[in-house]
C-alpha cells in the first residue's frame, strides 16, 4: 500500500521539512491495520511544496492518495 495524506488535528508537532510548530496539519505515512502511521509531518507551506515529488515516489500506488482538505484560512 503506498502513501496516503492524512489530516492530523490537535496534536501539536513540528514541521519535517521547516521545523515550524504545527497543531493541524497535513503528514504523509502507511496505513496498517487501519491505523494511520505519520512518517513525516508538514505545515501547509511545505505540503504545498512536497505533495508533488510524494505522488512521484509512488506512481503504481494502487491506493489513490486521499489528499486533506485544506482548512480554511480566518
Ligand atoms: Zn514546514
């Protein structure tokens, strides 16, 4: 099974890529047994940036990415 996006909320982590705090947030990672395994976490800005090359990774993934819903922005 190949990477899937998940909204992570209320859990405040730090950006894989740039290190900012984030508390929803947009991470990459497996499912097993039905449970979301994160493997790496993003702000909006660097989801932007790295959702592209994730989808590259995994052309063949034969479980289309399930992208989040961008919240909106106040
Ligand atoms: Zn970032």
């Amino acid at each position: 099974m190949g990477p899937v996006w998940r909204l992570v909320k209320g859990e405040k982590d730090m950006c894989h890529r740039c290190g900012k705090e984030i508390v929803d947030f947009p991470a990459v990672g497996r499912v097993v047994d039905w449970t979301f395994h994160p493997q790496e976490k993003y702000c909006w800005e660097c989801y932007r940036y790295v959702a592209p090359f994730v989808d590259e990774i995994s052309p063949q993934s034969e479980t289309p990415f399930q992208p989040v819903t961008k919240p909106a922005i106040p």
